[in-house]
C-alpha cells in the first residue's frame, strides 16, 4: 500500500513540477493551460489523500459519479506532458501521444481511479519507447459497454511478461519501478464492472484493452449547470491555523469574497482576540501546538456557547464532540464549499 501511495505521489509531483517547468521555459503563451493542470494535478492529490484517509476510517466508497472518459484521458495526456515531451526531448527522443477518442457514452465510477489507470498506462509506454514511438487512445461504444484500446509502438512483451504483468511488485523496470501501477488497475477495472487486458509481441508494441460499463441513455442524469454563486453576505470570521501558509491562504479567500478575517497562530493566541460578540464565525485548524482546535473550541464555548465552530482540518479523526465543534471540514477546500457551510450554519 505504501509503494502504491509513493507511486502515485510521485506521478502527481513530477506533473505538477513538470508544468512548472515548462510554464517557465514557454512564458505566458499557455500559462492558463498549466495552470488548469496544475490544479486538477493537485486535487487528484488531494481525492488520494481522501482514500487512504477513508481507509483508515475503514470507511466503503457507496457512490460513483459520471464520467466522460473522452474528457478524462485528454486531461491525462495534457498532465503527463512533461513525462513523454520534456525528458525525452532532452535526450533527442521523440514520443507522441494522441487521442481519436470521439463522443462516447459517459461511464459511472471513480474519476480519480481511472485518471490512475490511464496515467500508468501512458507512463509504461513512455518506458516502453527508449528510441521513440507513438501512443493513441482509441475508442469505441460497443453495446452496453465503451471499449477502450491504448497502444503503444514499444519493445513489446514476451508471453511469459504477459503473464505476470498485473500480479503486485512484478516489474520490468528495474529500480525505476514499483510493479503497483498494473496491478492497481487490475483492481479498479472489476471494482468499476469492468476488465482490462494485454495483447503483445515483442519487437511490435502493446495494447491494452480496457472495458467500461456505459450509463444508458434512459438512466444518465441530465446535465446541470454549474455555477460559482455569489459570495455570502459579509461575515466576522476568526482563522486559526498554526501554519502560515494555509492560514493566510483561507484569509486572503476569505477576504477577497468580502468577509472580515482576523487570523490567530494558535489556540491561546485565538482565545486572546476573541470575544463573545466580536465575530460570526470560527474556523480553526485541529492539530495545533500548545492547544488543539477541538481545545480551543472547548474554551471558546464558555464564553460563546452559540458562535459556529468548523473544523478545518487534514486529520483522519472527523467527529464532532458533543456541540463544541458545529461541522468538521476537511482539507483542501474550496472557497464555495466553505461559504455554503457557513450559510448552513448561519
């Protein structure tokens, strides 16, 4: 679990410093597009986080979202650009990666699962191609199902490769490997009433064949609107956070959507500035020196017993103690998704 963890973590950090890297050699020119991929890059962090944290809780997944698979492996190629275009390009080597994916029914699952199946998929390819090639995603509607083929003009696999190529911390890569990537999606396939399968020969490439359950028409939700709604009538809000970035980061949001901030670097720092009447809200942090966020909230409900109190926290433990603490949130956030609890609360 842990070599899995690191392999994923290591994809989404190199993508993140690759497009950082390319921002800096292309300019402004494209800087919208790296940053679009920079921030999926880091809320796919963030949903990983959020799996390993439900695990711990050793809490089930119960619900899947549509997904348009067109989109999402498009947004896979555009995040694995620094992988398959700058390093090799280095090294005189030349890689492309396209997608002939057309329209395509949407499919029902975890979106940040396949993102992870197709990301391995390309960067096996990549490995795959020491001298150059060419990667395309091809796709089809077959029935119920959406069928989808990644080739690759690669060294190709023997049989006995074949075999072996999903069981866990099998590996061709040698040290650059952690034989998790395959393996991982051997699994998420079957979890989302799919498979995934392999046909190659060495010397001629490989292709992978993924098979998707399609949302029928007649079930597919219909398409919302999603809108930003206006920011929240101005609140006095009090943010405690022992770390300077995501303190003055939840500040600065707070700020520009017109509330009044006042930030606190720990819990007897907070208990300092508050009082009873001063301010409409509490956000606070839980792990915290000196004084936790569920301590302080504890001390502020003497001298405030109905001021809403959210915990804004990273921490695996979300329980909400006996009416010290109103909702518990975790981080990261979404400014929108604050302001919508704070209205609840209100």
């Amino acid at each position: 679990m842990t070599m899995g963890m690191t392999h994923d973590f290591n994809n989404m950090l190199s993508g993140i410093l690759g497009h950082i890297e390319l921002w800096k050699i292309e300019g402004l020119a494209n800087a919208e597009q790296h940053l679009t991929t920079i921030e999926k890059a880091a809320r796919y962090g963030a949903e990983l986080i959020s799996k390993v944290q439900r695990y711990i809780r050793q809490e089930v997944r119960t619900t899947f979202e549509p997904i348009d698979l067109t989109a999402l492996v498009s947004e896979c190629i555009s995040f694995t650009k620094p992988y398959w275009f700058n390093e090799p390009r280095r090294l005189g080597i030349d890689i492309s990666i396209a997608s002939n994916l057309k329209e395509l029914p949407p499919i029902e699952g975890s979106a940040s699962e396949i993102r992870d199946v197709f990301v391995n998929l390309i960067l096996n390819a990549v490995h795959a191609m020491p001298t150059g090639g060419s990667v395309v995603f091809d796709g089809q509607s077959t029935g119920p199902f959406v069928d989808i083929q990644v080739s690759d003009t690669g060294t190709g696999m023997s049989k006995e490769v074949q075999k072996q190529i999903f069981e866990p911390l099998f590996t061709t890569k040698g040290d650059r490997g952690t034989g998790m990537g395959l393996a991982v999606a051997s699994g998420i396939l079957p979890e989302h009433g799919g498979s995934i399968a392999v046909s190659s020969n060495l010397g001629a490439g490989s292709v992978f064949s993924l098979r998707f359950p399609a949302i029928q028409a007649s079930t597919s939700p219909s398409a919302e609107l999603v809108s930003i709604p206006a920011a929240a009538s101005s609140k006095r809000i009090l943010v405690v956070d022992d770390e300077e970035m995501v303190r003055g980061v939840i500040s600065k949001l707070l700020t520009i959507r017109g509330h009044h901030v006042v930030s606190a670097a720990s819990g007897p720092e907070a208990l300092s500035t508050f009082s009873a009447g001063l301010f409409d809200f509490v956000i606070t942090d839980q792990g915290m020196p000196e004084m936790s966020g569920r301590g302080l909230a504890y001390q502020i409900r003497k001298a405030d017993p109905s001021i809403p109190i959210i915990l804004l926290t990273g921490d695996t433990d979300l329980r909400v103690d006996g009416g010290a603490i109103s909702r518990v949130m975790t981080k990261p956030f979404k400014i929108i998704e604050l302001e919508a609890l704070m209205s609840e609360l209100s």
